[in-house]
C-alpha cells in the first residue's frame, strides 16, 4: 500500500519498541526504509528483537537500555543516540498498566503507571524536542494513546488519567511546536491481542473474547493494520496531519457510547413489530 522507501533516511525512536504493538510497528518501519531504534528496561528483550530484525535488515536496529521513568536515563540515552545519529521521529509507545480495583491500588503502583506513560513520554519528548528545535530539524512524534484518555474507564484509572495527560501534551506541543516544524499526533488503538497486554489486562478467556470481538467489525486489530497507520503519520506524506488523534478500533468505543446501539439484539420479529402501525 506504500512506496517501499517511505520512511527511507528517518532515524526512528521506538519506546517500548521490544516487544507488542511497538514491536509490530518498528518492523514496519524498517519494511518502509526507516533506520530503527527501540528501547526498554530488559536488555535481553531489545538484542533478541534487534537480532531478529537484523536477519532481514543488517545493520539498522540499535536499542538502549532505558527506564522512560528516569528523567536522566531517558537524557542518556537520547545524547548518546544523537551522538550516533539524530533521530527525525519518536515513538512514545512504553506503557505498563495495572488491572484493579482502584481503591486496592497502592499510591506506589499509581506512580508507576503515571511514571512510564505520562512522565516517561514527556521525558523522551523533550529531551527530543528541545534538540530538533534547537537544530531546526523537522520531526514528527506519534503518540500511542487508548480511547479511554477521552471516555475514562474504571479498573484501569492511572492508565485512563496517563494517556488524557499525553492527549493534552499531544495537542498542546502540536501548536506550539508545530510552526517550528514538529509534527505532534497520536494514535487510540481498540483491541490489538498483545502476550503484555493480554497477560496483565484480560483474565480469562471468555474475557479475551469479549474485548476482542465486541466491536462493528466482530474482530481484534491485525498488528500490520495499526503499523501501516502510524507508518503513514511518520511520514512527510502526513504533513499536514498535526495535533491529531487518530482511532482505530473498528468503531469499538463509538459503539459503546450510542444510547440505543443495543437495539442490534432486537430480532427481524422485533423489528417487525416495532414499526408503526399504516394509518387506514
Ligand atoms: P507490551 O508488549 O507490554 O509493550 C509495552 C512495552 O513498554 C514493553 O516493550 C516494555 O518493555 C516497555 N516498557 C514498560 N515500562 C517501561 C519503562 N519504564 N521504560 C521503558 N520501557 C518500558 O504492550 P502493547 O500491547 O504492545 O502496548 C503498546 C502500547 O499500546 C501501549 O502504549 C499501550 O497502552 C497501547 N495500547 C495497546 C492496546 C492493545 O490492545 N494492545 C490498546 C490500546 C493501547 P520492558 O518491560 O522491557 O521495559
């Protein structure tokens, strides 16, 4: 559906990029001629994933190690891959989540789901931006947020209260940095069956079920199909894509918030009685 060289001479940051959804998009990247870099807390995760990327793309995945939470780690590793070579795009995809009932939640846990998703992208975004501004490069940064930043959702309340914190940021950067040519955007995923997500989020099979298929479309997102989208928002084809948020979840969320979409369980019968009755 691309040219193939697309996102050919983009150097692109991948946070969370070893594994999941963030995974499936950096290999996208590199199908589209992107040089690619990911990063994560465990570095066996990142050389296994950069090795395995290196069989059909020698040489253009690097990765670091980096705990988004740590502002100075996150400063590391950007000055160290500038010194290697500056990146043109981020991709601020690291996310931990925690499925509970909110008031069994420890103060510790919240901070750490604010610390990745809404501090840790803030972290990579700045320590990125104030570099392009500062060299006048034009950049592009997506960030992967979820339809609840907008809806809110119980059991997963640091999340929801994160990713409404990087929509702001999101929209907010989009205005002031986009005039200096920094291109802000992100992305609201419905269900894309992930072994992390999955493992922390989803219980029990029937539940899998549920998530995946209570949508229009009767099925979960392909991992190609969220990867081609952000391909296409990296990409100088997207210029003039800014400040957006962009949803693909087969009409999932809107299908939850319609107030009579339950009349799809009427039957033809139902159906049938409910119209009015011919006047003579
Ligand atoms: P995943 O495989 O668990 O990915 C999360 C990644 O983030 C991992 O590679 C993890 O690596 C990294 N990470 C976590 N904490 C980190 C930290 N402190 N510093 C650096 N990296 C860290 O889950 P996924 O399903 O692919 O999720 C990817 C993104 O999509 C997330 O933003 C998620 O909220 C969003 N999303 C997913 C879905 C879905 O259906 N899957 C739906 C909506 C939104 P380490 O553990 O090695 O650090």
């Amino acid at each position: 559906m691309f040219l193939p060289d697309l996102l050919k001479g983009k150097t692109i940051l991948v946070t969370g990029g070893g594994t999941g959804l963030g995974k499936a998009m950096g290999h996208r990247f590199l199908e589209l001629g992107a040089d690619l870099v990911i990063c994560g807390r465990r570095e066996q995760v990142l050389k296994d994933t950069a090795a395995e990327f290196d069989r059909t793309f020698k040489g253009r995945t690097g990765w670091h190690v980096c705990d988004v939470r740590d502002p100075g780690a996150v400063e590391a590793m950007v000055e160290a891959q500038w010194r290697r070579a500056p990146l043109d795009a981020l991709l601020n995809n690291a996310a931990g989540n925690i499925a509970a009932r909110s008031e069994t939640l420890s103060t510790r846990a919240i901070d750490a789901v604010l610390g990745i998703v809404l501090h840790g992208t803030a972290y990579c975004t700045w320590a990125c931006g104030k570099r392009w501004l500062a060299e006048k490069r034009r950049a592009s940064v997506l960030n992967i947020v979820a339809t609840y930043a907008w809806t809110g959702c119980g059991y997963v309340v640091p999340s929801a209260m994160a990713k409404a914190g990087v929509l702001a940021m999101t929209q907010s950067l989009a205005v002031e940095w986009g005039g200096r040519g920094i291109r802000m955007n992100a992305i609201a995923p419905g269900p894309f069956p992930t072994e992390g997500a999955w493992s922390r989020l989803v219980p029990r099979p029937d539940l899998a079920r549920e998530i995946e298929t209570r949508n229009p479309l009767g099925r979960p997102g392909r991992h190609e199909e969220l990867a081609n989208l952000a391909s296409y928002l990296l990409s100088d084809q997207a210029e003039y894509i800014n400040g957006e948020c962009v949803t693909i979840d087969a009409g999932r969320w809107l299908k939850g918030a319609g107030q009579l979409n339950f009349l799809e369980r009427l039957t033809d019968e139902e159906w049938a009685m409910m119209r009015p009755a011919k006047k003579n």
